[in-house]
C-alpha cells in the first residue's frame, strides 16, 4: 500500500531543463548541447562536472538563478493533481532548490 509520493521539483514539478540550459550559457558563456546537459543528470549533477563543465562557478550560478527560480509557477494542471493526490497520500518534495522556492510556487 503506497503512504506517500516523494517529487523531485526540478524536472518533475517544474520542467526547467531548457531554462537552466539556456541560463548557464548566459552566465558563463558555456554552451550546453541538449546531450551534454542530459549526461550531466546521469547521477549526482555535481560529481559529473567534467570538460567544459569545470568552468562554471555552480555556487554562483545557484545565486543567479534564484530570482528566476523564485518567479516560476507549478502549472495548474499539475496543482490540481496534486491537490487530489495529498487527500490520499501524505506528499514530499526533494529539491536543493530550497524552501523559499517551494513555497513560492
């Protein structure tokens, strides 16, 4: 018997690949093909930093994105879903995105 679903908020709750794809270029010049921005997520993001990679500030980029993080919405599709799946099931969220974000969505 399923108690509870655990969301990740990047990528699940929140579609933001090409958003931090297109970002990342902005902030530090590096352009990410859609291939090597997927293999970048094969596992932990921030232990496969290799090649280009290594040239991005991560720490500072994290300040960056964070005013745009904060503006985001959850489409209300998936409001709606998820406002009928906690009448059933205690829900959680896994994000390094932070409280302030979660909540403002």
């Amino acid at each position: 018997m399923i108690k509870a679903i655990i969301f990740d908020y990047d990528g699940v709750l929140q579609d933001t690949f090409e958003l931090h794809r297109a970002k990342i270029k902005e902030f530090s010049g590096v352009d990410l093909s859609v291939e090597d921005y997927k293999a970048m997520h094969d596992g932990n993001f921030f232990t496969n930093v290799t090649g280009k990679f290594k040239q991005i500030n991560w720490p500072a980029y994290r300040d960056f994105i964070y005013p745009i993080h904060l503006s985001l919405r959850i489409d209300n599709n998936t409001k709606q879903i998820i406002l009928e799946l906690s009448k059933k099931y205690n829900l959680f969220v896994m994000t390094a995105a932070g409280t302030k974000i979660l909540s403002a969505t």
